[in-house]
C-alpha cells in the first residue's frame, strides 16, 4: 500500500504527541503517526502501578488538552503541591489525544507498525501483526520522536546476570509480589528506585528491611519549586537559586553545594558525595520517608545476583532466597548526544528548555509550522542534552537561559510560549506583583547573566 503525508512522526509517545499537536494547530497539513506498540502513550504503557508523573499534571501532555483539573491535594505526601496524574490517567490522556488529533482528519495514526527507515519508494513501514509493508511518500519531514525514547524496567534489557534461586522482579511486579518477601533489595540509585522505596515504607515495611544499592548518589530537586498557576512563584524562586548558584559558584562542587544550601537540590544521604542529577524531583516528605533507609550498599553497579551473593563492581553483599532483589536499574531518559533538531528532511525532537519534555517537542511545532529556515528553527530550538551527572548542570542551565532570551526577542514565539498550558511559567504575569514572586523575578534578572557567563567558565569547552 501507497500512502502519503506531509509528516511521518515515528513515535506516539508523549514528545510525538506534543509535536504533532502543536503543529495541526498552526498548520493545515496532513501527518501519519507511527508506532511499533499497539497504542499511543510511549512508556507510559509499561508504566510501575505506582508510578505517577514528578511534576504536576498542570503542564504535562499535548497544548490543547488539559490533563486533570489543576487541583492542590489536600492529604498524603503531594498535599499542597498540584496533582500528578497516574500512569493509567496518564495512558488514558494519550489515548484521547490521539483520538483527537484523528477527528481533525488530518493526522492518521498507524499504531502496531514499525518505521524501518527509507525505502526506495518512501518511507518503509512494517504493519507488526501481519508483516505487511507501507511505503510512506512524505512531502515534507520524518519527525523523529524517538531518539530519546525512554528505557523502563518493564522493558529494558537487565544489565546484569541472574542465577538460578535468585529472586529478582521489575519494579513493575512489587505490588504483586511483595507479599512473598521477607526482605528487599532495591537495585538503582534514580527516581524509580526512590519510587519503589517510597511504595515499600508506604506499606508498612519497616525500613530495616529494605537494602538499597546505590551505584550513585543522586540529587533531587524539592518538587515544592516546580508548582505552577497559583504557587508559580516558587518556580521563580526555584530559578532565581540557580542564578544566584550559578552567578557565584567557584567550581562544581561549590556551585551543589550552594544550591543545596539554598535548598534547591537535595541528597537522600547529605554525607556521601553525590555525582548524579538526572533532574528528576521528591517532597520533602518523600526525603524525610527514604533517609530512613540506612541499608546502602555502594560498591558500583550489580554484576550478577546468585542465590546467595550479588556481585557488584567493586565487591560482594550477601543476599538470600527469601530477599526480593527489584529492578529499577533502566536509564530512564535517554543520554543521546546532541543532534540538530531541524534538518534536512527530518526533525530529531530533544530537550531545549530544561525539564519541560512535552512543551519542547510543541514547540518544535509551532516553530516548524511559523518559520520557514532550518537555521532560523535551529536558533530558536537549538538541543540541550538530558543531564546525567553534576557536570551536565551548568550547560544545561546556561543553554536554557540563552534560548530563552532569544525567544523574548522574537514576537510570535514569545506570544506562544506564553500563551502554552505546558509553559511551567505560564501564569507568572498574573502573579509578578506579588511581593515574594516580585523579588524572585528580581534576583533572577540580577543574576542570570553573570550566571549564564560564569557555567560557560564552569564547563569549560563542553558549551
Ligand atoms: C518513568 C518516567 C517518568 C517520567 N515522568 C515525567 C514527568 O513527570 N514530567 C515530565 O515532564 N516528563 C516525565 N518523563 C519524561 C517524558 O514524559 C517523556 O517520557 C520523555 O520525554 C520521552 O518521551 P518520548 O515520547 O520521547 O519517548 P517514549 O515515551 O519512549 O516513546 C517513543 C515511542 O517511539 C516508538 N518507536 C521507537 N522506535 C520506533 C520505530 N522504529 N517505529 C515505530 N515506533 C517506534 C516506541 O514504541 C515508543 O512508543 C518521564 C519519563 C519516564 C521514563
């Protein structure tokens, strides 16, 4: 079969979403969306059962629908902060997405089908259950939404060997399974490993029988800087701490130790050296709940896991038949290197503002729909790498900044992104004469050069 688009999105997942909605509001073109898993959503469909989004749900998915009803919890450890949706409400706002992308009559969606790559009559896709091949003619972009696609434990492939007596589940199956242990072992030092922690305590397992495996320390942000709509005043004080770090530091570790002073970032253990930031964030509550834990084992990464020994880089830890080892080792985001966004015939979607997955990939829309120049896109969009460790911080942070000035120098772009339900500053105009919003901003203009300047310094020929 011969069909044609203007776009082909590889990828339904939340940043193909984002994008394709985006640009169905500012085009009148037609785009295929393809995606080898049987419906929209990404990892969402392979989702922890108790895993819910890090930040609230006020500027998560696609421009035009909103998802939930910006409510403030009252109880549990979000009271205060905006809702996070479920991974099955997440799911399901995908699914409702796609479904209204596809009453537009414009965008098809090609779910169980896999994108092979170019053939020679167009781009080559595989329908998954019967085999049967698509030549896909596209007049104008392959849009590439999976490049940095997500590695969850559901699916990943286990970076270490397991013995025959070993017990070891993806984080996926602790609900169902942790009834059988008397103990656990959780593998992995990033939020899903904090996650599965957090779900452990929750259910009255006593801290004492719980091991982490940490093969790093991370840092968290504290979640109560990422609230938007009536608290985004505290966005503006979580950014003007960074400025303020960022226009100070002498070094790496003085600049992480600032913003944990300041209380920007924290560590679950404040005396161990920490080297990763993966930009993921936690509550207070959620900290105080996961210092309890004082089982860590920090001999690098797991290697085996035998019935009696798990076998780490740099040592052994005895472990049990009756100890559940959980599985939350899978990178999460992607580490891709950075690739230009806009070029010739495709579009490689990546982060450019910092922590704001699905307003970049809009924004790669609306700005694919309003400028005409591959450069001029490439200036406005240019990528900005997911950080990994502590030294990621200051381009990521440097890049952020500078990409957003440009966009106040551009009309159009400024008008969008402040117009966007995923602009984590979206209500900021309403609430800057609020004093403690007003000295935010303040510090923040205060500072944001000499900041920008001083991590170009800190990252040295990395910028
Ligand atoms: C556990 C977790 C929690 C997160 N929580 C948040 C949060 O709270 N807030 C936030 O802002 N961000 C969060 N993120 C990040 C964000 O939601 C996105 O997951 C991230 O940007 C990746 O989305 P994606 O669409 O690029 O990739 P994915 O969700 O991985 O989707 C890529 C899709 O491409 C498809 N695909 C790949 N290759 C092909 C091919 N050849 N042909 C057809 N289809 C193909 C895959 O099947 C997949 O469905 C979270 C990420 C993870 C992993």
């Amino acid at each position: 079969m011969l069909v044609n688009a203007d776009y082909l999105i590889v990828g339904a997942g939340a940043t193909g979403l984002a994008f394709a909605d985006a640009l169905a509001a500012e085009a009148d073109v037609e785009m295929i969306i393809v995606d080898r898993q049987p419906a929209p959503g990404g990892h969402w469909l392979h989702a922890y059962p108790f895993l819910r989004l890090h930040t609230p749900s006020a500027y998560y998915g696609v421009n035009s629908l909103a998802l939930g009803d910006d409510r403030v919890d009252r109880a549990g450890e979000n009271a205060g902060c905006y809702e996070r949706a479920t991974g099955s409400e997440v799911r399901e706002y995908f699914a409702e997405a796609a479904a209204r992308l596809a009453r537009t009559g414009r965008v098809r969606l090609l779910a169980g089908h896999e994108h092979l790559g170019g053939g020679s009559n167009g781009e080559l896709v595989r329908d998954v259950s019967t085999g049967e091949l698509h030549d896909v003619v596209v007049r104008r972009k392959v849009v590439d939404a999976r490049y940095l696609q997500a590695s969850v434990p559901a699916t990943h492939v286990r970076p270490f060997d397991v013995a025959p007596g070993a017990r070891v589940i993806p984080v996926n199956d602790l609900p169902q399974t942790a009834g059988s242990a008397s103990c656990y072992t959780v593998l992995g030092a990033g939020k899903t490993a904090a996650d599965a922690c957090t779900w452990l305590l929750d259910n009255d397992i006593e801290p004492d029988r719980i091991r982490w495996i940490r093969p790093r320390e991370a840092w968290f942000y504290d979640r109560r800087h990422f609230q938007p709509l009536q608290q985004v005043g505290a966005i503006m004080e979580g950014q003007s701490l960074d400025a303020e770090a960022g226009a100070c530091a002498t070094g790496i570790e003085d600049l992480f130790e600032r913003l944990e002073a300041a209380g920007r970032l924290a560590r679950i253990d404040p005396s161990a050296p920490a080297t990763m930031f993966r930009g993921t964030m936690l509550s207070a509550g959620e900290l105080a709940a996961l210092r309890q834990i004082e089982d860590v084992v920090r001999l690098g990464r797991v290697r085996r896991i035998e019935a009696g020994r798990i076998v780490l880089e740099r040592g052994e830890a005895e472990t049990g038949p009756d100890v559940l080892h959980v599985d939350c080792t899978a990178l999460g985001l992607s580490n891709a290197p950075a690739t230009a966004i806009f070029q010739p015939g495709q579009i490689v979607l990546q982060q450019v503002r910092y922590l704001s997955p699905t307003f970049n990939a809009a924004l790669a829309g609306f700005v694919e729909a309003s400028r005409d120049d591959d450069a001029d896109k490439n200036r406005l969009c240019p990528p900005n790498p997911y950080p990994s460790t502590i030294e990621d911080w200051p381009p990521m942070m440097s890049r952020t900044w500078t990409t957003e000035m440009r966009w106040l120098s551009e009309p159009d772009v400024s008008a969008w992104v402040a117009a966007s339900r995923l602009n984590l500053l979206r209500a900021l105009p309403d609430h800057a004469a609020e004093p403690s919003a007003q000295s935010a901003v303040q510090r923040f203009l205060s500072h944001v050069t000499s900041a920008t300047e001083r991590l170009a310094q800190l990252t040295g020929p990395r910028t």
